[in-house]
C-alpha cells in the first residue's frame, strides 16, 4: 500500500490535504504532506470540521469549508485553477478572522497609552501644574499655557483667556 501512496504522490500536481482530527493524528497523512511540502508540489489543507491544526503546518493558509462550506469549495475550486502552497507571512494572521488579533489588540493598547500620555504632558505637566502654587490654584492666561517640547503633534490648543482651572 505505501508503494500506491507514494506513486501517488509522485504522480500529483497539487496534494489536497483534509484537516480532521484524524489527519492530525495520523503520522501516515501527515508524512504525505511532508513529501509534498519537501517536493515542492502545491498542498492545499481543507478544513471540513473544526479542528486543532498541528504545529506543522499552521504556518500553511488553509480553506476553511467548516465555517461556510458552500464558500469553502468555490475558494477550492479556485485554488485549483492555480495550484500553490500559500504560506502565511506572519503567524497572527493564523487567528480567525472573527477574533482580534494580538497585534490588533496591542496596537490599540499602544494607541490608548500614546494618548493618556499626550492627555497627561500637556494638562497635567503643561497646564495644571504651571498652575499651582503650594495648595492654591492659578488663574492662568492663554498666553502661559506652554506646549510640552516632546509633543509631535503640530495640532493647536486654544484655551480661552476667561478659562479659570479651579
């Protein structure tokens, strides 16, 4: 049987590899998808049911039929037109596309912390402490409000003279 296989194998253009559970655990299927990756033949994983996707092969796109399998076999059929292993560039692009990402999420926890610290040298170290003397407040004009020197925004803030910090 394993002399099929493999002539198989030798004979195919492209390798379409199911994803199952059972495909995953199964070091035969898995050894045939390795023959194809190191033979430069196109394998193209389909997911017909969810499933945990070994570490071998999450870097590899795969179609995904469990989700919407109508969709799922027109991107196949597409596939087929043209046959490639398609790689994914970066590993957080393997997150559903339902989920956030983690780079989505630490981009808008970088954003959210740019902000608060814009938020801060500007009132806090900029406005509010020029502002107070001891434990009494100023009232400062529009003209003393200082725009901190590590700001790179060139956005303007017009604080009206008649604005009293209380």
């Amino acid at each position: 049987m394993a002399d099929e296989i493999d002539k198989g194998l030798d004979a195919a253009d492209v390798v379409v590899g199911v994803l199952s559970e059972n495909s995953m655990e199964s070091g035969m299927v898995k050894n045939e998808w390795d023959y194809a990756l190191v033979n430069k033949k196109p394998l193209i994983p389909v997911q017909l049911r969810t499933c945990k996707i070994s570490h071998h092969y999450v870097r590899i796109n795969y179609i995904d039929c469990a989700r919407d399998e109508r969709t799922g076999f027109e991107s196949l059929h597409k596939a087929l037109q043209s046959p490639k292993t398609s790689f994914i560039v970066n590993p957080v692009d393997a997150i559903p596309n339902h989920a956030k990402s983690i780079e989505s999420v630490k981009q808008s926890v970088t954003n959210r912390a740019a902000m608060l610290n814009k938020v801060h040298d500007f009132w806090i170290k900029g406005v509010l402490e020029p502002a107070k003397l001891g434990d009494a407040w100023l009232d400062l004009p529009l003209s003393s409000v200082r725009k901190p020197s590590n700001q790179r925004s060139n956005a303007k803030y017009l604080i009206p003279i008649s604005t009293s910090f209380h």
